[in-house]
C-alpha cells in the first residue's frame, strides 16, 4: 500500500517493480508530481 493505493493491484506490478520505483524516488518524489501522466513521462 501507498497512500491508500495498492500499486500490487496495477496489472505487471510485482514486490520487486514497486520496491525498485520507491527506492528510486521515494516516497516525496512521487508527491512532486501533479498527475500519473507528469510522473510516466
């Protein structure tokens, strides 16, 4: 769980991906984003 989403439930998420993606920005990285689509790109 993140900030009340499961990112496990996103269809090609496993342990590893969501540990590697928090690691990689943490968990203040992702709040600087406005959307999902700023953070994709």
């Amino acid at each position: 769980m993140f900030e009340g989403t499961d990112l496990l439930a996103i269809e090609g998420m496993s342990h590893a991906t969501v540990l590697a993606i928090m690691s990689e920005v943490g968990i203040e990285g992702i709040k600087k984003f406005p959307t999902s689509k700023h953070f994709c790109s």
